[in-house]
C-alpha cells in the first residue's frame, strides 16, 4: 500500500513580500544551470577568469585555463548564441523526448560547425 501525504495552502497563509529597495535591472535571467550563468555572465562583459574562478560547482583546477581560453575566443556576443542555440536544443528534447538523441546530435554538430567557421575566418 502508498500513502500520499498532501498539504494544502493558500496565498492568505504566505509571507507577505518584502521590497528589498533595489534598483530595476535591464535584464532577469531565470536559470537552472550554473553554465548558462556562467555564458551570460561573459556575454555581459565579464572577465572570463573571474567567470571561472566563480563557477558552482567548481570547475576541475586541471580545466581552468582551458575553459578561460575557450572563452575568450569565442567572445560575448559568440556565446550568448551558442547559449540560446543550446537552451533552444534543450527544450526541443523535452518537448519530443523521442527526438531528444537527434536533436541533441544536431546541436553538437551545429556548436562543432559554428566553431569551425570561426576558425577559418580567424586563420
């Protein structure tokens, strides 16, 4: 036998909100991922070291160089598009998970293509 346990609440019974006082934002980043931060936060001008050194879960001390140079040749403007090109890919799994594989596939090889691409123009 299973037994659900279930609460109840209603709006009436919350805490009502605080105003923490703090200035309006230009932009609201609602995330699951600390990667997806980590993109966005290079995209807004952030230095790639620092970026890296703040990273939850620590990135591996072995991986540190590699990742702030990967950064710094691909650019803001270059990772907040691979960034949506990705969290693109990802909703497209879990709305089809019968797709997800493929889907999966063709972003790896579009990230790969877009990579490419930039280093024959660099080259």
């Amino acid at each position: 036998m299973h037994i659900l346990t279930t609460t109840s609440a209603s709006l009436d019974d919350l805490v009502e909100p605080v105003d923490l006082r703090q200035q309006p934002a230009d932009v609201v980043a609602l995330s699951f991922t600390d990667s997806d931060l980590s993109a966005l936060a290079v995209a807004a001008g952030g230095a790639p070291g620092r970026v890296v050194e703040q990273a939850r879960p620590p990135v591996h001390f072995s991986r540190k160089g590699k990742m702030e140079a990967a950064l710094r040749r691909i650019g803001p403007d270059a990772c907040l598009r691979l960034l949506l090109l990705v969290d693109d890919a990802v909703l497209a799994g879990r709305r089809n998970a019968a797709l997800s594989a493929a889907i999966c596939e063709r972003t790896v090889l579009q990230v790969a293509q877009f990579g490419q691409s930039r280093r024959r123009a660099q080259g």
